[in-house]
C-alpha cells in the first residue's frame, strides 16, 4: 500500500514536471496560405486551444520555409487593415486563439522557395513556459474565408 | 464650522463643473474619414505589363477596382480570392462583361511584370496595374482610398503598406456607383455584379 502511493506520488510528481504549456495545448487545422508568385511573404493560420488550467502565452513560432517567422495580427481601423507584429499571443485557460486571415496569424517572411498546394511546412510554436509544439501545416490555396473542414478530434 | 467648509467645498465644486462646462473645449481631432465622403471615382491610365491601362478602356463593362500590393501576405490575398470566386459563380456571358483591376499603390516593389503573374494567379480575367507615386495618390483621393506605408523592421524591405480593402464598383459607363466591403462572401461579389449589370 505504501508502495503504491509512493508509485502514485511519483506518477503525479513526474507528471507535474513534465507538464509543460505544449501538453496542455491542441492545434487544430493549422493551414499555411499558398502565396501568390512573387508574393515574398505568406501567413499560417491555425486554431490554438488551451486544455489547461493556466494562461499561456505563444512568444514566438519558427518554420523551415521562411527566413523570418513573426506574430502578427491586423487592426482594422476604420477600414484601414493596419497588420502589425504582436510580442505574443495569448491563450487563457481552457480558453482559445484563433488564427484566421484579417486577424492573428503566423507571418512567414521571405520566404526561401516558392510553395507548392499540397504542401507541408512545420510550423513550431514556443510557449512562455519554454515548452514547445511543432505541427505540420498544409499549403491550401487562398480562399476567401477560412476552411470550414471540422474534423472529428 | 465645518459645515460652512463643506458649503465652500460644494460651491467651489460646482463652480468648477460649470466652469468646464462653459470653457473646456476639448479639441476633438477631426480625423480623416475618406470613405465617408462620396468618392466621385473618375478615368485613369496606369501601367500593366501588357502597357497602358485605362479605365476608358472598358467602359460597357462592370470594373471593379481594388486597390493593394503584392507584398500584402493577408488582407489583399483575402479580398482577391473572394472576388475571384465570385467571378467563378458568373455564366461566361456575364463574366465578358466583368473587367477587375489591381492597382498596386506599392510602385516601388511592384512591377508591372510583378503584378501580371500575381493578379492572374487568383484569376485570369484581373489586370495587375500601377504608376507613379502622384498618379496614385491622385487616383486613391478620387475612389476615397486610404493608404499609408509604415516602416515594419521586417516585413519584407522593411515596410507594410496600411490600406482600406474595398473593391470599387465601376458602372458600364465609367461612374463610380459603389464598393464591395472588405471579405465579403463570393455570393455577395457576384449578387453584385449581377445587380450592377441589369441595371444599367
């Protein structure tokens, strides 16, 4: 009996360590838009959600494709799309950040060869924590709205 | 005692509010609303990589006018697709009767050349054109366009351009006769065509 609590308590104690932001964090249908030819720069949308019980911030992405990878997000001011970089994106517990086209997205910059629908680039995200999480992101071509493909998780 | 302070204090009071009230003035910036004001539109010749392009030249079609860069990752993107699928929603006989155009207000990075391969990636029938700084301020104060570079460390060259993402309705005689929000669903582009084109 002894044993098994003490099994118990360092399950819950390596758990707890290891538990970083990334664990608690689901990406769903993240997507890179097709950039149009000689458009040097392209954006990666994605639905980030937090399962967990703590607040978590997204400091900074990196992809492979692209020489400069940056947090963006478009204000619109008055009809004035004005995209400026963000230091971070927040997630509230149990909450969610939605990365769509005219809003938050991953801004993949100079991008180092053209891209092809089809595609896949990974795309990693690093939390406050340290903790990291890298999704493969489709190429889609541009659409007018976002993808409405729900798939079952 | 201490209630006549009190009096002092609520007179003052008062006096101060009304004081504001007759004196202050704030100075409420009068910002600049472009949009707001009828944009009276008008011809124009810009550049494609094809030569000269004008708005003269497609008067008894509909033209819709968008105006954006190519180093745009997002919002330019957005709009033109949206307009190109409305274009695909079109019977071949209303879409020959549909001209789009793309004036970059970005000449700087934008080339003719540039602006063909990016227009005709979202649909054939859109002409990329651009011109001269002056001929496109002169031409965005027309449509009521608003666009300002800002310097972004790496965006690219080093600047993103902040631009309203309207896209010009232009009637088959060459008036401007309305816009098509910014992201407005491919059904509402091609309602609107549909209802530009009937109704002459």
């Amino acid at each position: 009996m002894k044993q098994l609590s003490l099994l118990a308590a360092g399950l819950l104690f390596s758990a707890g360590v290891l538990a970083g932001a990334a664990d608690n964090v689901a990406v769903q249908d993240p997507y890179v838009r097709l950039a149009p030819p000689n458009a040097p720069a392209t954006g990666a949308f994605m639905v980030i959600k937090n399962n967990g019980d703590k607040d978590v911030k997204v400091l900074k992405a990196d992809n492979p494709a692209s020489k400069v990878t940056e947090l963006h997000t478009h204000i619109n001011d008055g009809g004035v799309m004005k995209m400026r970089p963000v230091p971070a994106i927040d997630i509230k517990a149990k909450g969610e950040a939605v990365l769509k086209p005219g809003s938050l997205h991953v801004m993949l910059i100079d991008l180092k060869a053209p891209m092809k629908e089809g595609d896949s680039v990974p795309i990693t995200l690093t939390f406050d924590d340290g903790s990291s999480k890298t999704v493969e992101a489709k190429v889609v071509r541009p659409m007018p709205a976002p993808p409405m493909e729900h798939k079952q998780h | 005692m201490s209630q006549r302070i009190l009096i002092a204090v609520a007179v003052l009071l008062a006096a101060l509010v009304l004081g504001l009230a007759f004196f202050w003035q704030p100075e409420m910036p009068e910002r600049p609303l472009p949009m707001a004001a009828a944009p009276a539109g008008g011809d124009f010749t810009l550049q494609s990589a094809g030569g000269p392009v004008a708005l003269q030249d497609f008067r008894g079609k509909l033209v819709l006018v968008y105006f954006g860069y190519t180093y745009c990752p997002d919002i330019c993107p957005t709009a033109l697709a949206a307009t190109a699928e409305g274009l695909k929603l079109l019977t071949p006989e209303e879409l020959a009767r549909v001209a789009v155009i793309f004036i970059s207000v970005d000449p700087e990075r934008d080339t003719p050349a540039r602006l063909r391969e990016y227009a005709e990636f979202f649909h054939p029938a859109i002409v990329g054109v651009t011109g001269t700084a002056d001929e496109l301020a002169g031409i965005a104060r027309r449509y009521g366009v608003f666009y300002a570079r800002q310097p972004v460390e790496t965006a690219g060259g080093g600047y993103v351009v902040d631009h309203t993402s309207d896209t010009y309705v232009v009637g088959t005689d060459g008036k401007l006769v309305g816009k098509i929000a910014h992201a407005a669903p491919p059904e509402q582009v091609a309602a609107e065509i549909r209802k530009r084109l009937t109704k002459p």
